[in-house]
C-alpha cells in the first residue's frame, strides 16, 4: 500500500507474484486513493481462490494428457468494495490458478513462437494456445522473472544472507545493480554490432568487476582475460611448526635433524614467477598481507637458495637466506622486506637483475 502511494494517477494496473497476490490484497488494492487494479498468478491455499476453480496436480502421466487445457472461472459477486474480481484455473503442464482485477474476458489466443526444427534445420513458427489473461500477464511483468533468473545465476549472498536482516536487502540491490549493468551491456553490444564471439558471457562479466573490486589499480585498464587459479598452499614444514614452541638458540640443531624428514613429507613450493608474484598468483594473496605472521625462520632446507634471486636469474645462496613459512619461501636478507612490501615487484625482474649483477 505505501508504493501505491507514490503513484499519481489512479486506475494503475499491477501484476504481482504468487508470493503476495489475494483476494484481500486486490481488495485493499482497488480501495486505496489510486484504485490500483492488481492480477497475478496466486497459490490456492488461503489466498482467497474459490474451490469451484482449484484444480489438483495429477500424477499420472495419462490423466495428465487428459486434463490439460482445462480452464475454471469465477467472478466474485455481491461485494461493492471489490467489483470484478476474477478468479480463474488453467491446466498446463501443472495447474496455474490465477486472480485478476483487470479481466474482461477469458479467451482462448493463438501466438507465435519461432522454434528450430530438427528435422528440417530451418526456424520455423510454431503457434499455440494460450489463455488472453496469462498473456497479459506475461507481457507486462517487465521480464521481472528474468532479472531473478540471471540474478540467481551467480548470487552473492548464499550462506550469509540470514546473519543480519539488512544483509538481504544490500545483496538484493547489489544482484540487481550487476544485472541490470549486463543487460546494458548486451544493449550496447547490439547497437555496436559486437559479434557474440568477442562478448563477455555473464560468468566472465561479473569476474571482471570483482576483480576490479579486489584491486582496482591492476584492473584499472587492462582486465585479465581469466583470472590465474589459486592454488593450494603447501603444508608448513616440520621445522616451522617447531619454530612456534622451541628458542631461537635451539632451533639449529633441530632443523638440521628433521630438515630431511619435512622435506619429503611436504609438497615442494610453486616455482617463483611473475604471474605468482601478481595480485591474482599463488604469492600474491599472502605476501603483502601484514595481518599475516612473516617473521623470518632459520631455513627449512640444508642448502637454501634465495627464490627473488633465482627468479632474476642470479644465484644467491648461503647463511643469509631465511624462511618464511607463511608464503613458503625462501629469501635472503636483502630480498626479504621487497618481496613483503613492494605491490610492483612482478614488473621488476630485469631490474633486479641488474642490481645483483652490480653487487
């Protein structure tokens, strides 16, 4: 009743969802200032639909073929406050039961619809049946039950929506926002003669926004085609676990008895790249996260080598090379707060090449 009220004229037609639609809703409807005439399919328990129109769910599959087409209609009669009140049935593949304000006549019209033929391997045009008041229906909901179809398609909200009441208020109007934003797109697409080929599909064109939402200055200009997978962390080794409850003074000697062990019990750490080094690679996630525990240990292995070193193809190797056991890595003193601080450290290889090839 409150968004009737922002309407100006009176006499407005509305279709509602099965969800809301009543006889007593319709009723107070047609009531109010603006005489707002609703219709809209209805659930027949409760919902004011006469039991001269509701029809049963058939089960099998022959009585099925039997009943289908089967219409029932009833007008209300007898109540001033609530003229016209049309209550309908109409068997398709199920019964659809229907209420409706706005309803002059009940008709039976042919449409059209263009179809492919297997047969023929031409579209051809394939008329049907359907009832005049189910028609307007369908051609004036303002393809509402295709914005929820692509809205529950890739929905943001599973699992979290019932945490606080407002949660499903915010993740409906953000749905809506990315929805309404694609089929713009595909607008702009058809007046720009965008072939379908070189089209975003609605899964690639959400993952660009939220990448861009996750880092908008690397997905600023230049959105990555896919985004790089994630991949599974490897284990913490043995002497990074022990790392949490012995003392520095004692940490040599058990590292060197159980460095052999940890190294065939864990899986070995992806190899340092520039794609693992961006915002998207198996670095980038925790590297630059100061939440994260990036203390340096002894090393994990007998002879560790310095990854940044190696990735810019300069060897460096020997008592100054640490471990971090958050990120996996080993890296030497120089190295170690570059690659926990530096955002554009993947565009830095030759660079750094340059500077160890120096020292």
């Amino acid at each position: 009743m409150a968004l009737f009220d922002a309407l100006e004229d009176k006499f407005h037609t509305n279709a509602m969802d099965n969800l809301y639609s009543s006889a007593a809703f319709f009723k107070a409807g047609f009531n109010h200032n603006n005489k707002v005439l609703n219709h809209g399919v209805a659930r027949k328990g409760g919902r004011g639909v006469p039991p001269s129109v509701i029809q049963e769910e058939e089960k099998n599959r022959d009585r099925q073929n039997e009943v289908r087409g089967t219409v029932k209609a009833a007008v209300l009669k007898g109540d001033p406050d609530c003229p016209n009140l049309v209550a309908s049935s109409v068997y398709d593949t199920k019964p659809v039961h229907y209420l409706s304000m706005v309803t002059s006549e009940l008709k039976w019209v042919i449409k059209e619809k263009p179809v492919y033929n297997v047969d023929t391997g031409d579209v051809e045009m394939l008329r049907f049946h359907r009832m005049n008041h189910i028609n307007t229906y369908n051609t004036t909901m303002g393809n509402v039950d295709v914005a929820d179809q692509l809205r529950g398609n890739y929905r943001i909200d599973r699992g979290v929506r019932n945490y606080k009441w407002w949660w499903s208020l915010m993740f409906w109007n953000v749905g809506v926002l990315l929805t309404n934003a694609y089929v713009v797109y595909c607008n702009v697409c058809d007046q720009e003669r965008i072939p379908p080929s070189r089209r975003l599909s609605h899964l690639e064109f959400r993952k660009r926004i939220a990448m861009y939402w996750i880092n908008s200055d690397e997905y600023e200009n230049d959105f990555p085609s896919t985004a790089t997978p994630t991949r599974k962390r490897a284990r913490r080794s043995i002497a990074s676990d022990l790392s949490d409850f012995v003392s520095p003074l004692s940490m040599s000697s058990t590292v060197s008895s159980t460095s052999s062990t940890s190294r065939k019990k864990t899986k070995r750490s992806p190899a340092l790249t520039t794609n693992s080094l961006g915002p998207t690679g198996h670095y980038g996630g925790c590297r630059l996260d100061f939440t994260l525990d990036h203390i340096p240990n002894p090393a994990a292995v007998s002879k560790p080598k310095c990854a940044l070193h190696k990735w810019a193809n300069v060897s460096k190797e020997g008592n100054t090379v640490m471990y971090c056991p958050t990120c996996d890595i080993h890296l030497c003193i120089t190295c170690y707060r570059p690659f926990h601080a530096d955002a554009n450290l993947a565009s830095k290889q030759k660079s750094l090449k340059l500077q160890y090839s120096k020292a």
